[in-house]
C-alpha cells in the first residue's frame, strides 16, 4: 500500500468517484464492489431531486456505477434529528456471498442483491420504485443502476425503536444472524427517550428478515444521547461471546445465539457479563447534565476490538453534549456477573472526546481521538509509545495495513506513519 498520494497530481491515485458535499461513511470493498456512502449533492440520477441519503456500489478496478441505493430523508413532524440534513448513508455495509446487508438513514435494515438490478428484481421485496420517492409521491420507474432490496427490516416500527441522527450501525455476520445496535436514542429535546423499552442490541435473520432476539437489559432508559458502538464477536474459554456497548456506557457479553434455535421469537440474549465504562460517572437524571464539559454520563461510540484475549473500549463524554474527559480501557473478558471492579486491566486518559475504533498490530495499539491526537501504545501494558498531533478532531479510525498507520481528520488532512513504537 501507498505510503504517500496526491489528488492534486494523480501520484497513487487510480481513480476517483463524486461523493457529493457531505460523507461519514466508511469504504466498504468486497466481492470486485466498492460500497460507500454519498448524499445527493452531484445526482447521478436527474430523477432524483433535492435531499437523498445513498449507497454507493462502485466498480473496485474502475470506480464505475453499477448501483444506487437512493432513500428520502425520514421526517416525522418535520425534525431533523431523527435524519441529518445532507450528510450522506452512514451505516457501512457488511458483504457476504453476493448479498449486501446494510442500515438506511431511514433506519431500514436491508439485504441487497450485490448485482443490483442488472439480474432482475429478485424479491421477496419488489417495491423499490416506491421505497426511493419521498411519501406520498409517485413510485418511479426501476432501472439498472437501482439497488435491488431482496428484504426490509424497519427498525423504528418493528423493533421498535426512537431514530437519532443518522443511523450509524455496523452488522455483524455469525452464519444465519445479523448482530446489530438497534440506534435507540433520544428525541429532539434530547432530553427525553421516546422507546424506553427498545433494544440496544439487535439479531435478525440474514435470510429472511425475521427478528430472532434482542437483549433486555434495558439500556435505553439511561443512554445519554444514542446507542452508536456495534457489536463484536469471539470466543473466550469456548465460549462464543458478543460483545455490545450500551447507550448507557455499559460493555455488555453475551452468549451467541445457537444456530439451531428454534424458540419463540424474539430470543432474550443471554447475559454473560458487564462492565460499566465510567462507574463514577452521574447515573441519576442523566440528561440534566447536557451541555455540562465538566460533568456528565459517559457513552461509547466505536467498536469494542478483541486482541489476545482482551478486550479494548474507547469511550467517555458525549462529543456535543457531556464531558471532554475520555478513555481507552483494556478489559478481561473471562469473567461473570457484573465485572466492573474486578475486569478492567488498565485504562488510559485521551486528550480529548473519542469515538475511534482501536487498531491493533503486533502488541502495538493505535487511535485517535477528538483532541487532535493519534496514539501508539503497548497493546499489553497500556504503555505509551509516542503521540502526534493532527490538525483536526478524529471522528474516523486508524487503520493499519502493510506495516502502515492510515488516519484523517475532519479538516481534511491525512497522515500515514510507519506502524512502530517508534514515531
């Protein structure tokens, strides 16, 4: 891989696709396809006008269009927070012999047909013309470079769940289930959780749709602002565990769904452990403390990272609403119960909000975090090994590759370091 690229001149540069004027999406590649997310600022259909969230299904060698997943913005009572104006699909997909499986802005889970509609409208969904027009409009006409929905979960009304923001969920693939964040949060007052009782954490089945299980630890009445980390999966003393981050700032493992379950539906997730991220943290009347930089509940945004046996949370105060302090936490995850005394390996303070995912490479740990700084550390001892100031907030990941550190920024620029304890 590169170690350095130049838009400007084409150094490194095979090929570049119109992404429109607003994206947080993630590339996705897979199966020869590259998925990403886009809004609607540069249409790549004039028969769709004005604000549309879209996915993205490029050519890997070419970066050519093959489709479009095109969705009107979800408005109730015109609010905007239940969809972000402008910004592009944020979930990214998760790709799987041929079939697409990725969260809308509408909150919509979906399977797609990775061809599109070049081999025909597969189905069992077959309204597509209708689901990429605003409400009461028209339905148009499907064409090639439309996206094929094979079957649709809508979250809000079947979970049910209370929209934030844009939807930003990761799905996680175990044989015939999808593990997702349900997304649940608060209203536009954000003082006031709407779904008290939605899930936090999600499992459908990849086939079909149906909803196999859910958690019922009951998070959402205490999620600060929304539930944004998606679950990961591993075994633990041959245990398969997921592990899954509450709105409330709690880690949570539970016992994977056997593949042959056949009871009612949906499932209780059985509780393995959990881990409350900040303990000292308020944990009565928690949206009092909105707009406290001081004081406040802690949330957790990135993916939990399993590594030699440990697990690795960044985590902290809200980014818009709570406090600047933030951590990353290395945790046991061999434990029962509640674990929080008794888990936490070593914990270490960010300079500022975080909502990277960890990467990790030969013991060596990198992230970034929203005080402009990216981090190498001793993956086993918490130990820092240097630190490097970038000129905007990380809302991104570091990824590493070909013994490389990739990061950007949100003012833009883009750093690549040698991937060693040494700077």
């Amino acid at each position: 891989m590169p170690a350095s690229f130049n838009p400007e001149t084409g150094e490194n540069i095979k090929w570049t696709a119109d992404l429109g004027s607003k994206n947080y999406s993630s590339p996705i590649v897979a199966e020869g396809c590259v998925f990403i997310g886009a809004n609607n600022a540069s249409p790549r259909d004039p028969r769709h006008e004005g604000d549309r969230a879209i996915l993205l299904c490029l050519e890997e060698q070419t970066g050519r269009l093959r489709w479009q997943l095109v969705c009107p913005r979800l408005r109730w009572d015109n609010d905007i927070y239940l969809d972000w104006p402008q910004i592009g699909m944020c979930s990214p997909p998760t790709v799987e012999n041929g079939y697409v499986y990725v969260v809308t802005n509408r909150f919509e889970v979906v399977c797609l047909d990775i061809d599109g509609m070049a081999d025909g409208n597969d189905g069992p969904f077959v309204d597509e013309g209708r689901h990429m027009v605003p409400e009461g409009d028209p339905p148009l006409d499907v064409t090639p470079i439309d996206a094929d929905i094979v079957w649709l979960f809508d979250l809000p009304s079947q979970a049910p769940m209370w929209p934030h923001d844009g939807a930003h969920i990761a799905i996680l693939i175990d044989g015939n289930y999808l593990y997702l964040n349900s997304g649940n949060g608060v209203d536009n007052t954000h003082k006031t959780i709407r779904r008290p009782e939605a899930p936090g954490l999600i499992v459908l089945d990849k086939r079909t749709g149906e909803y196999v299980a859910r958690d019922y630890e009951q998070t959402a009445p205490d999620t600060f602002h929304s539930t944004w980390s998606p679950p990961a999966m591993a075994e633990v003393n041959g245990v398969k565990q997921v592990f899954f981050c509450g709105g409330n700032g709690v880690v949570y493992s539970f016992r994977a769904l056997p593949q042959d379950y056949a009871g009612p539906r949906p499932a209780k997730l059985e509780l393995l452990w959990k881990f409350d991220f900040d303990p000292s943290a308020p944990k009565e009347d928690i949206h009092s403390y909105l707009r406290n930089r001081r004081e406040s509940p802690s949330n957790i945004l990135s993916a939990p990272v399993f590594y030699d046996n440990r697990l690795y949370v960044t985590g902290g105060g809200d980014i818009w609403w709570g406090k600047e302090q933030a951590w990353l936490k290395c945790i046991d995850p061999t434990g029962e119960g509640d674990v929080t005394d008794s888990a936490l390996l070593w914990s270490y303070e960010l300079s500022k909000h975080c909502c990277s995912t960890v990467a990790i490479r030969d013991d060596l740990l990198f992230v970034a975090d929203c005080g402009r700084l990216v981090h190498c550390l001793d993956a086993n001892t918490g130990k820092p090994y240097w630190t490097h100031e970038m000129r905007g907030d990380a809302w991104g990941s570091t990824l590493v590759a070909d013994g490389k550190v990739y990061v950007g920024s949100r003012r833009g620029d883009f750093w690549i370091f040698q991937a060693s304890k040494e700077k």
